[in-house]
C-alpha cells in the first residue's frame, strides 16, 4: 500500500512519542508498516516536572512535555537506531518557534529517513503559547516553510482542539503537505481531591487512550471529505476492529499509541489481527476499506 509516496506492508505505525527503538528486543520491528520517531527539537529539552502520566478511565493523561536531544544529537546518536529497524522511518519534527521547524529540517534533510511529520500542536511562543495548529495562516507558514527546505514526503500531525478539522486540514493541503495526520491528544486534567492539587506537574495533560476514539473517528471521517491528501488515524486504536473503523471513515493508515504502554507487542497483535479481520470483512487487503462508510440508515442529530 501507498501513503504519502511511501510503500508501507501494512497500514499500522506507532504514534510519535509511544515508540523507541529499544522495543527492538521485544518485538520484530520489521513488520510495522512504517516507524514514526518522537518529536525532535532543534535544541535539547528536559520536558515538563513530574508527575508526566496518570492514568483515566479508559486512558491516559499525559503531560511529557516532549524531551528532546536537539537535532543535532539526535542526528549522531538515536535515529542511527531507528535506521536498523528496517520499515519506512518518519520523524516528527516540532518547533517552539516557526524558525524552529525549519531548522530542524534543515539538520535532518539529507539523512536516509522517508517522511517527516510536522507536529504543529506545539505551543507556539511567537504567539503567546497558542498551537500553531489552531490557525489555518500558521499552519501554512510552517507546512511551506518545511517543504522549501525538503522534498521528502510531509505528514502535518493535527490537533483536535479547533473549530474546524477540516479548514486545518485544507491549509496544510493547500502549503505543501502529503498526508496529514488526525489527531493529537485532546487537553484534560486530573484533580487530587485531598490536596486539591492537579495530578499531573503541569497541571493539564493530554487525554489519550480508547476514550478518545469516537472523538478522534469522527475528526477523521471529516479531514477525509475535505482533503484529497491521505489522512492517517490516530486516537484510541487499540485492536483490528479500531483499525478497520479508522479505514471506513477514510483514513488510509494508522498509528497506535497509548496501546503499547500496557502491551508493547500490540501493534504485531493488531497487525495479525487485522489479516483475519479483513478475510472476515470479504476484501484482500486492508486498503479495501479506506472511505466505504455507508450513509446512516436514518439521519438524526448529534
């Protein structure tokens, strides 16, 4: 199958952040359909003070804070790891400031790796911390930005808190991007009752795990009807059947993240499952799927 030019065996990648290469122990890296990195600055963060995770009903609210080594180390040190693993290798850039972006494309450029994916929910400082990912204009900035500087596939990993998936999506089409990636986790918190204090050491997190799948299956459904580019499905994903919803709403791969916390071997699981799942369903593969959801027997609202 074809995603953004890239040749993938199979439509499953974990999610930016939820994967390293020290998994190779544990599971055959090679029969992923791709691998996505976690996002590389330009420079080298710590993250966020603890506590970074806790648990939710039917998920987890995580508040990393996205550590990074900087371009540079990262280049000499961790994505020569990656490069052993095998599949397609996608590296998610991101950026504190537009020129941040640019810079890390530039350091990464011309090393072997087939995508990139542009994670433009990061908070913006040039703006007051806002996601550049909430403004159509800033999303082009960067996605036009980025593609001057690379002819390498770009995925644009989107956030859900907008108004409309579907007018950021159709900004990043409209700069330069190949696919684009829907969604990054939505914003919650946790509260201790006792000390009345958030849980988490800063203060919110991002909310991710299967109570977020309808949610993110409905900004999928949407981002695929207004875009021509692929969209790649993210939120939630936890088995085949997830898998094969995100396809039928139209997207044209997955990622799975918050799954391989509890079951590092969940992605193979799902890869396995998913060749079962699509004999059972009547097509060969799973491409089959992507964009074949049947209108609603009866219209309603929501």
């Amino acid at each position: 199958m074809t995603v953004a030019g890239l040749t993938l065996t199979n439509p499953v990648m974990p999610a930016s952040g939820c994967f390293g290469p020290e998994l190779a122990p544990l599971i055959p890296l090679e029969r992923l359909g791709a691998l996505v990195t976690k996002t590389v600055f330009a420079e080298k963060r710590s993250g966020n003070p603890a506590h970074r995770l806790t648990e939710t009903s039917n998920g987890m609210l995580n508040s990393v804070g996205i550590p990074s080594p900087g371009s540079d180390a990262f280049r000499d040190g961790l994505l020569r790891r990656y490069q052993q693993a095998g599949p397609p290798l996608i590296v998610s850039v991101g950026g504190l400031f537009t020129e941040e972006y640019y810079a890390v494309t530039e350091a990464l450029a011309g090393e072997e790796i087939a995508a990139f994916e542009v994670n433009v929910s990061c908070p913006n400082l040039e703006h007051g911390g806002l996601a550049i990912g909430t403004s159509p204009p800033m999303i082009e900035t960067v996605v036009s930005g980025v593609r001057a500087r690379t002819d390498k596939p770009l995925l644009i990993k989107l956030t859900p808190s907008v108004n409309s998936i579907a007018e950021v999506a159709k900004a990043a089409e409209y700069a330069g991007a190949d696919a684009v990636t829907v969604c990054n986790s939505f914003t919650g918190m946790r509260i201790d009752a006792r000390t009345r204090r958030p849980v988490l050491g800063n203060g919110v997190g991002g909310l991710t795990g299967p109570a977020i799948k309808p949610l993110a299956l409905r900004l999928v459904h949407e981002a695929a009807q207004a875009v021509r580019i692929p969209v790649v499905g993210c939120g939630g994903i936890n088995t085949a059947e997830d898998v094969a919803e995100f396809l039928i709403a139209g997207a044209t791969a997955v990622q799975v993240g918050t799954a391989t916390f509890t079951r590092p071997y969940a992605m193979v699981e799902i890869i396995d499952d998913l060749a079962r799942l699509c004999r059972e369903l009547g097509v060969s593969q799973a491409s089959e799927l992507t964009g074949t959801l049947a209108p609603s027997l009866t219209p309603g609202r929501s």
